[in-house]
C-alpha cells in the first residue's frame, strides 16, 4: 500500500471501505499473514461479503478489529484512521468536540476514541535508557493542576473531604526522563516526590553507571549510591553548568502544559497518564536532523501499535476500579459529555 502524505490525501483515500479495509489489514497483520486473535491459528477461511474471517480452530468469527482497540467500536474503519492519523501529527493534540466535528459524530464518542488510540500511543520499552552508550539521562518532575483559589467551593469539598489543601498536595505529580542520545522520553504520574518514589522509578527505567542530571531536588540526595553518576544544577543560582542541566527534559514540560491549557482545557488525574503517553508518541517519533519521520511514518507507526490492547469504557471510566482511585487530587473536570 501506497500510504497517503498529507491529511487531505489520508481523508481521500480511507474513504473508500475497501482501502481502509485492506489497508488495515496490512497495518495488522503485515504480508497478508492472519491469524485469529483468540486463539493464534492461522486455519481460517474469508469471508468476502462480510469482510470477516471464520477460524475452523476455535469456531468463531473474527473482523480486523478485533483483538484491537477499535473492538466492539460501531464507527467505520474510515473514521478511526483518520482520528489516529490527525492525533499522531497534531503537535498540540485534538480536542473530542473539534475531532466530533471532523468525523461526524456524537462527542462523547469521539472523547472514548481518543482515549482507545492513547492507548494503542502507550509504549511498551524493553531497554534501559542509557543502554549501549546512551545518556546521559535528565530526570525532572513537574506538577499539573489548577489553583485552590480558583475552584468552586462544591469541588473541593467533593474532591477533598473537607481536609487542608495547599501547595503542591492540590496537584497531580509527572515525572519524566529523558535520554539526550537517543531523544526518547518517557514519562509516568507518581504520588509523592518521596526519595523512595523518585529513586525507585529511576532505578527502573535507567541503566546503572549512566549520568544522571537533575535538579537538586531532596528526593534525589544519594542517588549516586545506586550507581548513578549523578549530577546537579541548583536553579536558584544557575540553569546550566557546563553539560550538567534540566532543559530538555523541562522543554518536553512546556510541550506538554501546552496541550493540557490549551486543547484539553482540563483533565481528570486518573486520565493523565494517557495524556503524557499521547504527547510522549509525538516527541519520540517526531522529525529529527537524523531521523526524517514523516505524518504517514507517525501514522503507520500508530497503526501498527493497535494490535492487542483493548481499553473498555467501564476501565476508562472507573467503573471496574477501586473507587479510591478516583479521589486522586487534579485540575477539574474532564471533557464534559
């Protein structure tokens, strides 16, 4: 397939069904190899008219979403890659209600649509960074959230029971890493700025004996002690000595408070995470000196990517969850539906 360079070609060419059906077919199972989702065999039989296969192993149907995150989704294939393909080259993301418009349909749809491609977004790393000579790796973490001051009176009694709020206890906590090498970010909500918390991640997600730059935060102290070449630059007095500073990674903060201020306007605590991974897929995969990805690369990359994850309304929502996950302090109400 041919894949379309621009949105106005991508609009073009997924409308036809057939096209968006064999292109989407290609994305999941490259050269024609399909297997059942359900059980892995390959023992099928097509049917045409339907555009669905019959596995003669487990004795069930199977379409091209299925085992995807479009499962079980009434919208046309049409209008799922053009969601993904506008939500992977946005820089500043696409709001439910702007994306309702493009597509045509209700906004409540189209805020659960999101939602399912920032999971497909979601990248599953098997490296350490700092692996194979990279680094070295910046640490920061960054506070989202709104003003005690600015909320109803309603709203923070329901959001916090009648108790004490101030500072940083009213916000959600990101943290993020970066590794300068290979310019790849990831990025993770956590509840505290505890040593335990910080070090841990850290110890989790970068290779021993790499340099580490960061802030000079409390939670950091000792970090050398883990085997870390750890640095730090004091921004009361300085933001850069020498190689030793913060910037990238606080350059990825401002891509990211971007989007949240000005796209999303608003967004619950326990949606946050999904909104970093959606910001974190477009600065790892976006156009670099060195790596010349284009809209259709990100595109493809995507689609590549929704195979085997599967996120349920009852899941987005909190419904199948401990209730107490939902009283983590945040910025607001989330996109109204």
């Amino acid at each position: 397939m041919e894949a379309p360079e621009t949105l106005q070609k991508a609009i073009a060419y997924f409308s036809d069904p057939q096209r968006s059906f064999d292109a989407a077919v290609d994305f999941r199972w490259p050269g024609g190899n399909v297997t059942c989702p359900r059980c892995g065999q390959a023992k099928h039989s097509f049917i045409k008219t339907r555009r669905l296969w019959f596995c003669y192993v487990c004795k069930k149907q199977f379409t091209v979403k299925v085992g995807t995150i479009m499962e079980d989704s009434p919208i046309g294939l049409d209008k799922w890659m053009i969601a993904m393909w506008m939500l992977a080259n946005c820089k500043n993301g696409i709001s439910s209600y702007e994306l309702a418009k493009v597509l045509g349909i209700r906004q409540n749809s189209a805020w659960f649509m999101l939602h399912r491609i920032r999971e497909a977004m979601k990248g599953n790393p098997d490296f350490k960074l700092g692996e194979d000579e990279g680094g070295p790796v910046e640490v920061d973490e960054t506070f989202v959230g709104g003003k005690i001051k600015n909320m109803h009176r309603k709203h923070i009694r329901e959001k916090y029971h009648g108790q004490a709020t101030g500072g940083a206890n009213t916000k959600t906590i990101v943290m993020g890493m970066i590794d300068r090498n290979s310019r790849q970010v990831r990025t993770k909500v956590i509840p505290n700025v505890k040593r335990d918390t910080l070090q841990g991640e850290i110890l989790a997600n970068v290779s021993k004996r790499t340099p580490v730059y960061t802030d000079n935060a409390i939670g950091y102290y000792e970090l050398a002690k883990q085997e870390f070449v750890h640095e730090t630059v004091n921004h009361l007095q300085e933001y850069v000595r020498g190689q030793v500073h913060t910037n990238s990674i606080e350059n990825f903060w401002s891509l990211l408070k971007r989007t949240l201020n000005g796209t999303y306007v608003a967004v619950e605590p326990f949606h946050l995470d999904r909104y970093a991974d959606e910001q974190a897929f477009r600065f790892n995969n976006r156009a670099t000196k060195d790596n010349k990805l284009t809209d259709s690369d990100r595109f493809a990359l995507l689609m590549s990517q929704v195979g085997g994850k599967r996120l349920t309304y009852s899941e987005l929502t909190g419904k199948d969850t401990d209730s107490l996950h939902r009283e983590t302090a945040g910025t607001g109400q989330e996109e109204p539906f």
